[in-house]
C-alpha cells in the first residue's frame, strides 16, 4: 500500500537518530549495541544509517492486519552491498556459504547465502529498523534499534532482536572430493545423535515424500525428518532454539556442495520441503547417483546436489 511506504520513508529518514552515523574508532557508542558486518566481506564494518538508507526499504506484512508490520532492508542486500567474497575456484562457492547472526544476548540464528540470494532461495531476510500498525510508522522501540527477521518463517522461526554481529563464513565441511563416483550411499554425520550411512534400501525404509520441480516429481525423505526424526538434531536444551544456529552440508561425489540451514527446513521455521531423492519420475535417480538433495522451492536447481555422499551437520561456532 502506497502509504506505508511513504511512512516507511519518513522512518528512513529519521535514521539517523537511530543508528550511529559514523564508526570512528574508539568512538563510545551512544547505544549499548551497534550491529557489525564481519567475516568474507570486502567491506564490513558497523552498519550506519548511510548504509541501511542506500537499501531498498521492504517492509514485511504482519501475521493479521493489527499486529505490525516490519520495514526495513533486505538482509541479503545489506550484504550484497558489503561485498561478498567468493572464491572463483571453487564451484558455486557462494552455496557453501552462510550467515550467522548473532544477538546481543548471545543467540545465534544462520542464514544459508543460497536462501538469501534472489537466485536460489530468494528468501532474503529482513533487517527491520521500524515498524507499522495499521499504516503508521515508528522506529523500532523494544528490543533495538534493529532486528534481523526471516520473514518468510512461520511463528516462532529465526527472528534475532539487538543484533550485534552478521557474519559471513563458508561451510565448516572439510570433506575432500570423493572421487567422482556413481554414490550408492550417504553418510550422515555432525551434530546428530545416531550417525550413519543411508544405501537406497535404507533411504526406502523411511516415510516416502513426493515433490513436484518443474516437470519432474521426485520421491524421497524429508531431510528435516532424516535429520530430526531419523537421526536425532544433537541440540544443546539450554540454548533457546539451538537448531537455528546450525546447518547441514550436503556434498556429491564430485565435491561439489550446498548449504541448507536448519532454519530453513525447521517445520517452526521456514518449512521448508527439501528432500533427498531417490527416484525421479518414479525411477532410480541413477546417472546422478542414488540419491539427489531437492529443494522444490529454489529458483534453479545448483543447490540440488547430485551424486550425494555426505550430509554433515553443523553448529554454527561463536
Ligand atoms: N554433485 C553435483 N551436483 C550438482 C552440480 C554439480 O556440479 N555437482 N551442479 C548443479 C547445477 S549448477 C545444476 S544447474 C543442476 C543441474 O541439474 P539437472 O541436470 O537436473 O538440471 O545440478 C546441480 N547439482
Ligand atoms: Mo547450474
């Protein structure tokens, strides 16, 4: 609706209010947390108001017409903006890469770049700094002057208040290329509770799940049941919401990879209804190995791992 973006403006511009508008050094912050860019980007830093007002605002509808609606910077812009660093060697570096957010409190959420990117998952987060009832604006009042939101996740996904850090990191996988073979199994390991190597038999002993891509269907399992139910997420009670600072590298048998993170797939969080399949049309997936990572809802399929060999578990490090 035209108005709420006009008062999303208005709120852009009283940003720098909000927000720190230089970064000297040694500078005493006005606030208790400023958020900081860190890790692979050519161009971290803390995040000034210059820099949120360069970004297209987005706002994000609220759950019912009271409650309110967030506006804001897509996340993915804030670091596309920053500089992304990707090493050309590798294939499709950038899939093996992710966002960690961390809160002032110390909570930790993960944002796979390949959910984020407008070419994958198109999923781009939100870094709200204000918000909306009912069509008028005001800045952010609780919980800092910003807040990283995944929009697209259902009640109770990744939504970390006073940020103070996003950074930018490849996968912790350190798998070497397998040696380009036809796979026959994946091995499942990481921060689950009962590890082990799935053959297509034992792929098929688990609940079938059908998903349409473009003219195909492919039949496989969850992979947030494999994870979650199968093998049990090695999660840390202690910490509210531990499974969204993790996540998942699936690798192929040519080393090729892509991270999943486990918000993404989290039924609480983004819902999403990855699989690993097994047949495609009905049949053995075969030239592409036994078993193919699916993510129906990507915009192309580079995160669609063929000839899977390893999925590994990941808790995102401090
Ligand atoms: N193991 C492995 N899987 C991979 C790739 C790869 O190089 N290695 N390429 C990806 C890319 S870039 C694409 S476009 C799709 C191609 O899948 P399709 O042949 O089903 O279209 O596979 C993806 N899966
Ligand atoms: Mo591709």
């Amino acid at each position: 609706m035209p108005s709420l973006r006009i008062h999303a403006l208005a709120v852009a511009l009283a940003l720098p209010l909000l927000l720190p508008t230089t970064s000297r050094a040694g500078e005493t912050p006005s606030r208790p947390a400023q958020l900081t860019l860190a890790g692979a980007l050519d161009r971290g830093g803390i995040v000034t108001a210059a820099r949120m007002q360069a970004l297209p605002v987005v706002t994000s509808a609220g759950r019912t017409p009271a409650s309110p609606a967030y506006i804001g910077a897509s996340l993915w812009s804030l670091l596309d903006q920053a500089g992304l660093q990707i090493d050309t060697t590798q294939r499709n570096d950038l899939l093996n890469r992710y966002a960690v957010v961390t809160g002032a409190d110390g909570q930790r959420a993960v944002f796979s770049l390949g959910e984020l990117s407008p070419h994958f998952g198109n999923r781009p987060g939100l870094v709200a700094y204000a918000e909306s009832v009912r069509g008028a604006a005001s800045p952010l009042r609780e919980a800092g002057a910003v807040q990283v939101i995944a929009s697209g996740d259902v009640q109770g996904g990744r939504h970390v208040p006073w940020p103070v850090r996003v950074e930018v990191r490849r996968s912790a996988s350190t798998l070497p290329d397998p040696g380009d073979v036809i796979s026959s199994a994946v091995r499942v390991s990481g921060a689950v509770r009962r590890p082990g190597t799935f053959d297509l038999a034992a792929l098929r002993a688990l609940p079938a799940v059908t998903q349409r891509v473009g003219g195909e269907t492919y039949t496989g399992v969850s992979l947030w049941y494999l994870l979650n139910t199968t093998l049990g997420l090695a999660t840390d009670p202690a910490i509210r919401n531990h499974a969204q600072g993790m996540y998942v590298v699936a690798t192929g048998s040519d080393g090729g990879k892509a991270v999943v993170s486990l918000g993404e797939i989290d039924p609480a969080g983004g819902n999403q209804p990855d699989i690993v399949a097994y047949l495609v049309n009905g049949a053995p997936i075969e030239i592409e190995g036994f078993a193919r990572l699916i993510l129906p809802n990507d915009g192309r399929p580079t995160r669609f791992v063929s000839n899977l060999v390893a999925l590994e578990v990941f808790v995102a490090r401090p």
